[in-house]
C-alpha cells in the first residue's frame, strides 16, 4: 500500500508577492493556455500594470522602452515566446545590458520519465548559448528564487530567466 | 511626394520636449537635425521595434509626447504591433510611417502584396484615436500642429522621397544613447 504525498503546487499569489517585493511596475505579457489564474490575480493587483502584446518579440522591446523611460518592468511569456522573442532578447536585452526578468512558463518540462515536446528539450540549451542565467520556480517554496533573479540581473545589468515548471495552481 | 529631411525638419520644429524613437532611414534624417539627441532613442538594430519601444516610453513617461520614426518597410514586418498599440491607447503617442516611394530599403524592387498595404487603415482598425496621411510639404506642415495637439493614439503615413542615402547612422551606439536618455531622465525627476 503506497500513502499518497500530497504534491507541493505553485500559487498565483506567491509570484503576485514576488513582483510586488521586487516594486515591479509592469508586466508585460503574452496570455497563454495556463496563466488565467494568474490574470485574475495581476488584474487585481493595483501596484502592477499589465501590458499585452501579440507577438513574444514585442515583449522585449516594449520592456526596454519601459525601462529607458524610468520603470520597471517584467516580461511573462512562455518558453515557445522565448524561441520567437529571440532577436529582440539580443538587440535589446543583451546588447543594451537591460536588467529584466522574464518569466518564462517552461511547457515541456517534466520533472521524471521522457520530455517529449522539443519546446521544453530545447529552453535551457537556447538559454545557455546566450549566457543567460536562470531559476527553476515549481512550487511556493521556491517562489523566492524570483528574488534571486531580481537582485542578480540590477547587479550584473543583463537579462536573467525564471522557468516556471509548473501550472499555477488555484 | 516630400523630401525625407523635410519631414524630419518639420517634426523637429514641433518636437518641444517630446521623447523620439526614430530607426532605419528615418533615423539618418533624424539625427541630423535633432537638437535634443538627450531625448532621442536609436534604433540601429532591431528595427522593427520602434513602436513596441515607443509604447514602453508612452506607458513609463505618460506626461511627455512619444514621437516614433518608423519606415514601411520596418512597421510591416511587425504589423501586429499595430494591434498592441491600439489596445494600449497610449493618448500620448504619435507614430510616424515615412512611406518610401523609390523602395530603397529593398533596392528599389516593391515587395509583391505588400507594396499596397494600407497603414492608416490598418492602425484605424487597430484601435488607433487617428490616423491620416500627407504627401505635400505644405499640408503637412500645416497639419502638424494638429498632430502634436490631438490625443492619440495616431498614426501619420507620410510619403517620402529618401534623401538620406549619402548619411550615415549616427556614431553614437545604440547603448551609448540610451544610457544618455535614461541619466536625462532621471535628471528630469
């Protein structure tokens, strides 16, 4: 007989805490299929703007123009947007030493047994041969791992990733 | 049809303390006659960005005119910007399209299907407060009074003849300019 280990999840609120912590001004993102609890949350949150693009690259440049203008800004798309995000990730986050976070939903990722979807096999490779640093957030207890990632990329002035290895959880 | 260095003479004249994204071949007319170059933004690598730059300076310096220098041939290879913009309705945002009627962007071949495409028709869909369209040196000069006056967001599709040809880039790097905006940024503060 096996005793079933409650799973540890992932809440809206932790990531919510982590960006009010961090005094992010905007998040400017691309909606995907497991972010609508997230969305009710930020909606809610009066310190936080939210910024909708169409495309991932647009993420990056609208961030950049927020950050030469003063404020502070994350990006939160998913790990496919990071693929198509990836000119801009070069011109404007790494060549102009821009210090964002970009939360990134690692789709794909599967902790035990096989990965079989390429966009969750490839991130981590894409984001080595940029020399981007990242952090694995799956659950509440490693939400601070944002924090992390905040105080790394304003000490280094460069891009730094949070994959997001988990659905949110309600 | 008007001389590229015209148009950016006329935004200059009107530009006040308007912060300007400017790229391409609208940035080597642009950075000949700015007198503000602590406000101006360089594009000289990813170009198609300059409206997605110009929303996250709209959305972060709401009390300041956002002028963007875009061309046909960058603003089409990232229309859905259009879409993004509209929906923000940054009412500070003025979005200038130089229409380059010899395609020299593209050596002077159109590129078929999308020689044609209507921008202000486009941003009109798109949400955008305004949109119009000028291919005379004396309308537009006129008009541009209106253009800083009206909220925005809004679009100008102006047809240009390039003259830019013989001028280069600036010698600023573009990370080189961008420091300079943000240090007078928050000297401004």
């Amino acid at each position: 007989m096996t005793t079933a280990i409650p799973e540890s999840i992932l809440h809206p609120a932790s990531l919510v805490n982590e960006l009010k912590k961090n005094d992010v001004s905007h998040v400017v993102w691309l909606p995907d299929s497991e972010t609508n609890f997230l969305y009710h949350m930020m909606m809610e949150e009066p310190t936080l703007d939210l910024v909708p693009v169409c495309r991932e690259g647009e993420t990056m440049a609208v961030a950049a123009g927020l950050w030469v203008g003063g404020a502070k800004p994350v990006v939160l798309i998913q790990n496919t947007g990071v693929f198509e995000a990836g000119d801009s990730i070069r011109g404007l986050c790494l060549d102009l030493n821009q210090p964002l976070v970009m939360l990134v939903g690692y789709r794909g990722w599967t902790r035990r047994g096989p990965t079989p979807d390429s966009a969750g096999r490839f991130i981590e490779h894409i984001l080595h041969a940029w020399g981007i640093n990242y952090y694995l957030v799956e659950t509440d207890e490693d939400a601070d791992r944002i924090s992390v990632a905040f105080e790394e990329c304003e000490r280094l002035s460069r891009p730094v990733a949070v994959l997001i290895g988990t659905e949110f959880g309600s | 049809m008007i001389p590229s260095h015209e148009v950016a003479r006329a935004i200059n004249y009107h530009r006040d303390d308007a912060l300007v994204v400017s790229t391409s071949a609208a940035l080597r007319d642009w950075h000949q006659v700015s007198q503000r170059r602590d406000l101006d933004i360089d594009l000289t690598d990813c170009m198609d960005r300059a409206p997605a730059v110009g929303l996250g300076l709209s959305l972060a310096q709401p009390n300041r005119r956002i002028l963007v220098l875009d061309c046909d041939a960058t603003l089409r290879t990232d229309l859905a910007s259009l879409a993004t913009i509209g929906e923000a309705a940054p009412s500070n945002f003025v979005h200038f399209v130089l229409e380059d009627a010899d395609h020299t962007s593209t050596d002077g071949v159109p590129i078929r299907g999308l020689d044609k495409v209507d921008f202000e028709g486009v941003a009109r869909s798109a949400g955008y407060a305004h949109a119009c369209r000028f291919d005379n040196l004396e309308e537009l000069l006129i008009g541009m009074e209106d253009i800083m006056r009206r909220p925005g967001p809004i679009l100008v599709a102006v047809k240009v003849v390039p003259d830019s040809e013989s001028a280069r880039f600036p010698e600023r790097t573009m990370a080189d300019g961008w420091a300079e905006v943000r240090r007078a940024l928050a000297a401004d503060i």
